[in-house]
C-alpha cells in the first residue's frame, strides 16, 4: 500500500471528469488521479507538493487516487465500502461537496445535497446515509475532521480558509479554535472574504 507520495508536480491533465497528476517521486513518474477540487491548492508544475494515496486493484486495472488530506483519503475508502459506490463515484461526491459539508450531509442524513451529485440518486444517496452516518459521527471527531464552529465563514469560503491553514501545518483544533475567536472578535463572522478569514487567523494563531 503506497500512503503517500511526496515530490514535485511533473503534468496535470484532464480526460473528461478525471484530473490525472503526474508526480516525479525519485525520478519515477506516477499517475494519480485526484479529486478535481484540489487543483486550486496544487503548486505549479516542478514545485513540491505531498498527495496522500489510495491504491484500487480491479481486475487487471490498477488506478492510484489521490487526496489533499489523510482524511480526505478515509472519507473515500468509507464511502467505496458502501455496495453501489465506486471509486468514481466516490471522487466525483468529494469534488461536489468537499471534505466537510460531505461529512456533516452524511451525518445529518441530508440526501439532498448527496444528490447534488451527478450520478447520485435517491436511493444511492439513502444508502450512503444509513451505512455511515454512525461511522463518520464518531470519526469525524477522532479524525479532527473540522466541524463549523458558531462564528465560522460561511460555507462558500469556509473550506478554502481551512484548507490553506492546514497546508500551512497548523492542526484542525487550532483551526476550529482560531476561527471561533476569529469569529466572534472581529467584523467577518459569515463574511465570505476567505483572505480576511486566512489573515486574521494566522495573526491569532502567531499570538
């Protein structure tokens, strides 16, 4: 199992919905698809970059999956568990939805914004809810999947601002708790200026 991969970004091509990175590891080049959401945070191409990865076996096609996140990367394999769900299917809710409101529309059973989803009906959509909302309840919480604090951006931004503070290594309960503050001491509380929401944050978390 290859966990992840850290090097730098050789090509990005798109084929249809697919997103294929290619990543120069030690002069080995891998072909990883990734969620097409993540495009925004990759570096530009012979810059180094880290993708958490997921290995399919299927017969005789092997496809490495690619993820911004750890998490992002169990979200996924929670949902290929689910009969109905491929892994096309699984990349194509993560693109929709994204991490967070994937995790708390699961949750809260809200198969709505599941069928947000091109190739997600309602039964699919029940189905994902019933067989893992108890999972991702308990472990959206061990994970440190960040849940939307009171004071939190609104949701058009708020993953960005999460996304940016995590690449910049600070952890989900910093976060949740630089937001909070944030949040509740300043004018951008469910504002969507994500570089407001991203300043004002790291000045909070340099105290």
């Amino acid at each position: 199992m290859i966990g992840y991969l850290k090097g730098t970004v050789a090509d990005i091509q798109k084929t249809g919905n697919k997103v294929i990175l290619t990543l120069d590891v030690n002069q080995v080049g891998y072909d990883v698809q990734v969620v097409p959401r993540i495009l925004q945070q990759l570096p530009a191409i012979g810059d180094p970059v880290q993708i958490f990865t997921h290995l399919q076996l299927r017969e005789e096609q092997v496809t490495l999956f690619g993820f911004s996140s750890a998490a992002e990367r169990e979200l996924f394999r929670q949902l290929v568990s689910v009969s109905g769900v491929g892994p096309q299917l699984a990349v194509a809710l993560l693109d929709t939805l994204g991490l967070q409101e994937l995790v708390q529309a699961i949750v809260a059973s809200n198969t709505r914004a599941l069928t947000r989803t091109s190739g997600v009906g309602s039964k699919t959509a029940e189905r994902i809810a019933l067989e893992l909302r108890t999972k991702l309840a308990e472990w959206r919480q061990d994970a440190g999947v960040i849940t939307p604090p009171s004071a939190a951006p609104v949701l058009s931004v708020q993953e960005d601002v999460e996304m940016t503070l995590l690449a910049l290594g600070y952890s989900a309960s910093e976060i949740s708790r630089a937001l909070q503050a944030v949040g509740q001491s300043s004018s951008l509380s469910k504002r969507d200026n994500a570089e407001g929401w991203i300043r004002e944050a790291i000045a909070w978390l340099s105290q």
